[in-house]
C-alpha cells in the first residue's frame, strides 16, 4: 500500500530537435529571460498557458514551431508538459507582476 506514483518513461523518437525545442522553453524560462519573455507574450495578448499561441506568434524563436511541428505526438505532448511545469515553477513574484497573462477571464 505503500507505494506511491511514478511517471512512466516515455521514449524520445527525435532526440535533437526536443532538445531544440526543450532548450528555447528552459532559456525563455530562465531567470535572465522570463521579464522580458512575458513582456513579449502581453505585447503579444498572448496568455501564458496558450503554448500554440505562444508557438504561433514566434514567441519562444523562430524556428522553435517548425521544430516542434517534426516531433511526433508523444513528443509534442512531452514538450508541452514542459512548458506548463515550467510556467509553474515561475516566482510568485513574478506570476503577480504579470498576473494579467495568467487570468483566467
């Protein structure tokens, strides 16, 4: 009864390019970035948690939804489960400064 939950691990079909794509999230993410990585996304009215949108309007560089459109499904759904663990790791400092991107309304 003791057990408790582990996520499976999901093989990778395309190595380099989720690492492309997992590398421009991490460094938009990073602390030197993120200010001005959601300054874009307000100029943008994009919301935070709209990762197509984000991809979209270029938001996270210019060859990152290419990049992501080659991965297969599984892949694409492990790139945006880390984009969303990632927008949750945020500051609350920073979430407050930006509230606005992570409303709900």
């Amino acid at each position: 009864m003791g057990t408790t939950y582990q996520q499976a691990v999901i093989p990778v079909a395309d190595p380099e390019t989720f690492g492309a794509v997992r590398n421009a999230i991490a460094s938009a993410f990073s602390a030197a970035r993120l200010p001005d990585f959601y300054k874009s996304l307000d100029r943008a009215a994009v919301r935070v948690r709209d990762f197509e949108g984000v991809l979209g309007k270029g938001l996270l560089g210019s060859s990152t939804a290419a990049e992501y459109g080659r991965l297969s499904s599984g892949d694409q759904g492990m790139i945006r489960e880390f984009y969303l663990a990632s927008l949750e790791h945020v500051s609350p400092e920073i979430r407050n400064r930006f509230f606005k991107l992570y409303a709900y309304y």
